[in-house]
C-alpha cells in the first residue's frame, strides 16, 4: 500500500516495519515491529488510548474496535494486518460536544461504573445495532457478551444499548438500509 505523500516520511530502526492506518478517517502513518498487535499500535503508536488493554488475551473486549465497521478484540490481531482496511475507535465516534448516541446513551443510563470498559462497551454496542441484534434485553446481553464489565453495570448498559436503538430507529431515513 502507497501512502498519500502528505504523510511524513520515516526512519525504520533494525526490525521495523512502516505501516499506514486508516484510523477514524485519517492515515496515519508509523513504525513498529511486525508483532505488533492492532491494541498496542492505537495506543503506544498513534496516542489513543479510549482503546483500553484489559485481559490482551482477546476474552474482555476492553480493546474493542471497528475494522470496516465489523467488531473485533484489536489485542488479537496485528497492525500489520490492518493495512488498507478502516478502523474505528472510541475516539472515532463521537466528541464530548457532539457524543454519538450510543456514546451519549450510556451517559444518561450509567452505562458505566468504573468507565474501564466502556469504550470498548460503546464501540461494540455501536456495531451491535448495525447488525441488528438490539431487538431485545436477551438478544443484547448475547451479542454483547464478549464484552466484560467488572463493575456488573450490565442493566445499565443493556438499557443504554437499547435507548441508542430506539434513537437510531427513530432518526432512520426511511427507505434506505
């Protein structure tokens, strides 16, 4: 992949690789071992950090992002393998004057206790009412159950998934997909 000659040019050390990104709309380019995962990439690398490494063994989903707008655990995928392709995280979403509405819903329901989980809480409920899978509090909790909360704030968190639906529904243009 040849990146937009806007982007600054690098010096690889010994074993690195460069690699542009298209995080949130934006390539950005960086260097980094081959091994480096997606997770560590989006923090260490390109300084975002709503993308929280909780268990990096793929089973929390803290480190929950959108690659062309399908979830994934980006603690189990390397940056490498994410060239070309468009990752969304937390901070892709929304800002805190203008809040996507899952975002905002998760406010107004305490969708959060500690807050350690939520982004990645918020970017799979994002892709969860995409899918379609938000028709009910069981259908929810199934879809979202690769999404761990410690705190146990799941009532709230299945009441904002299900408050950012019925926002999404109600602000559908009628007749497209």
């Amino acid at each position: 992949m040849t990146a937009p000659a806007s982007l600054p040019s690098l010096v690889p050390r010994a074993g690195e690789i460069e690699l542009v990104l298209r995080v949130n709309g934006d390539d950005r380019r960086l260097l980094a071992e081959p091994g480096l995962t997606l997770l560590d990439a989006l923090r260490e690398k390109l300084g975002l950090p709503g993308t929280k490494k909780g268990c990096d063994r793929g089973e929390c989903g803290a480190c929950t992002v959108l690659v062309d707008g399908r979830r994934i655990n980006s603690c189990m995928t390397l940056a490498i393998m994410q060239e070309g392709h468009s990752i969304t995280t937390v901070e892709g979403l929304g800002t805190p004057d203008r809040p996507h509405r899952v975002q905002r819903a998760f406010v107004e329901s305490d969708g959060m206790q500690c807050g350690y989980c939520t982004p990645g809480q918020i970017v799979s409920a994002v892709a969860l009412i995409a899918e379609g899978h938000a028709g009910s509090a069981n259908e929810i909790s199934e879809w979202m159950s690769g999404n761990l909360c410690r705190c146990a704030a799941y009532p709230n968190i299945v009441a904002a998934v299900q408050a950012a639906a019925r926002d999404e529904a109600a602000h559908a243009v009628p007749g497209s997909p």
